[in-house]
C-alpha cells in the first residue's frame, strides 16, 4: 500500500490489518433485500468506509426469516474484523419470532455503533380511519376497536410493537394487528382500503399522504414535528402518552471481536455520520445520522430497549414461529 492510503487507514488499522494481510475484502452483511433501508444505509457507510479506510467493503444481502439469516451468518463468522452486520431494531426480536434461532442476538454479537435514527408515522385510508385528527381517532378505536386492523411490515419489527403500545395506550386493546412481508404490501392494503390502520416509517408514508392517498395522524419517535410535515403533531402533542418507538439502524460484529478494532471502527461510522453528504443522503430518506455512538453506549441502549420491547412484545403475547 501506498504511504498515503496507510495514514488514510490510521484510525482503523486495529480494524484494517487482518483482511488487509489475507488480501480479502470486509463483507457487511445486510440480511434484507436490496433497495430497502437497511441496504441503501449500509451501503452509504460501506462506500465512505472502503475510501477512508482503502479497503474494499462488499455488501453481501442474505435476506429472509425476519432478517435472521444473514444475522445468523455473522454470528457465525470468525472475529477477525473481516465480517460485519448492519441491520435494524428487529434484530433485538430474533427470538421472539423465529423458534430455535440458532444465535442470540445479544450474547453473540459484538455491538459496534447506531447508524441512524427515523421516527414513524401513524396513517390511516382516508375513509376507512372514519377520523380526521388523532384525538378523533383516539375515541373512534375505543367505540369500534374491531374495525381498527392495523397492518405491519412484519412480527417483531418496531412499527409492529409501536402498533401494539398505542392501540392500549388508546384503551382499545382489541384490535387488531395484521402482519405482512414488508413496508410495501402492508402500506398497499391500507391505500386500498382493506385495513384501516398503519404505523409505518415516515419516508414510506409522506408521498401517500401528500398525494392524499393516505391520512396522518402522528408522528412517533419525534421530539418535534418533522420539517417535512410541519401540518403533523407529535404523538405527545396529539395527547397519547407512553409511545416511545423509533426506528434505528446500526452495525454489529462476532462475538469476541477485539475491543480495539469495535472502538476503530464505530469513530469512523461516527464520523462518516457527521459528512454533510451522508447527513443530507439520510435526511432524503426520512433518518437523522446517528454520530455519538459507542461500542460501550450502544451495548447499554441494547438492554434498555430489550426490557421495553420485551415488555411489549409480552403483552401482546408475540410467540416464535
């Protein structure tokens, strides 16, 4: 290597040296299909990381089972700094909704960095919601909870367990929630009016409510109201209390990986949070970079959201399958 492209890879050499010496490249594994978040987001980070780091960083999606099987491959995967996960919050649910997963998602991982953060937006068919704002909503479940279906993109994702905390914070506890095979055709059966309710990220909402195709009730995991859609309060502002769902992204290792090489490598995820290309490129989708992170801070949030989404996940009686 170059003399340039050695200091370029300063910060991460305890990252850089073992695939550097075996002359292969670092594999991130996205366990989704292309083109949905998590791998547009992880490979916005994977091509800054190959410049900075003068490594080649190859995005290896191994989609399907919940995003269990590509998180499965790297908890398989030796802890030489050569294989990584990006994936999102669902990756705490592993084993409340794949039965005999054969990895824990805590113990046999080593926690890099959160990526980015986007909050989530309750939208209803404009007819079948029969309310206008949330506060109407609000009472319409309580008379009629069976009428108010609410679709996800799947068991155990977050805008799953944010669907199941407000239906009870709202005191209709009854309705229902039906799952699908992600964003999309869960999002479709609510423009068509087949389901009434949705929690869905605000990036796949905002062009269907802007077209009028779906209406907007709150925003979750907002501390503000987004610039986007300034017309839409906070679930907070809204009136419901105890919703505190937010959408994340991040980035694992093995179990065992070097503590050297985790630190490295979440100052560098840190940084390429802080490009303004990077923060512009996550705005566009609806996410604010994440840039404080570390291995130690991230292991924290992880046993905190354990015992919230467990809390959930126990009420609405989620069960492996």
């Amino acid at each position: 290597m170059h003399r340039r492209t050695l200091l370029a890879a300063g910060a991460l050499l305890p990252l850089a040296i073992p695939a550097l010496a075996q002359g292969r490249p670092v594999r991130l594994v996205v366990p989704a299909a292309p083109g949905g978040a998590i791998d547009v987001i992880g490979r916005l980070y994977a091509q800054r990381l190959a410049v900075r780091s003068g490594q080649n960083w190859v995005i290896e999606n191994r989609a399907g089972g919940n995003n269990t099987i590509g998180a499965a491959e790297v908890a398989r995967s030796a802890p030489d700094a050569q294989t990584f996960l990006v994936n999102a919050d669902i990756h705490l649910m592993g084993t409340r909704v794949v039965r005999n997963l054969s990895y824990d998602p805590v113990a046999d991982f080593t926690p890099i960095a959160r990526l980015a953060t986007a909050p989530l937006l309750v939208v209803g068919h404009p007819e079948q919601s029969r309310a206008r704002t949330m506060q109407e909503l609000a009472a319409a479940m309580r008379r009629d909870p069976r009428h108010y279906t609410f679709s996800t993109s799947g068991a155990g994702s977050m805008a799953h367990l944010a669907a199941e905390g407000l239906k009870r914070a709202v005191g209709a506890d009854d309705a229902v929630v039906a799952h699908y095979r992600g964003t999309a055709p869960a999002i479709n059966d609510v423009v068509a009016g087949n389901v009434a309710l949705m929690v869905a990220p605000l990036l796949s909402a905002q062009p269907l409510v802007q077209a009028g195709r779906l209406r907007a009730f709150a925003l979750i995991g907002a501390p503000a109201r987004s610039a986007a859609m300034p017309d839409v309060p906070t679930i907070a502002e809204a009136g419901v209390t105890g919703i505190d769902f937010l959408l994340w992204y991040a980035v694992w290792g093995p179990k065992g990986l070097p503590a050297a090489a985790a630190e490295a490598l979440a100052r560098q995820l840190n940084e390429i949070g802080q490009e303004a290309e990077i923060a512009r490129r996550l705005l566009e989708m609806g996410a604010d970079a994440f840039t404080t992170d570390t291995p130690a801070a991230f292991a924290a949030f992880i046993a905190q959201e354990n015992v919230k989404n467990g809390r959930i996940a126990d009420l609405a009686g989620i069960q492996p399958e």
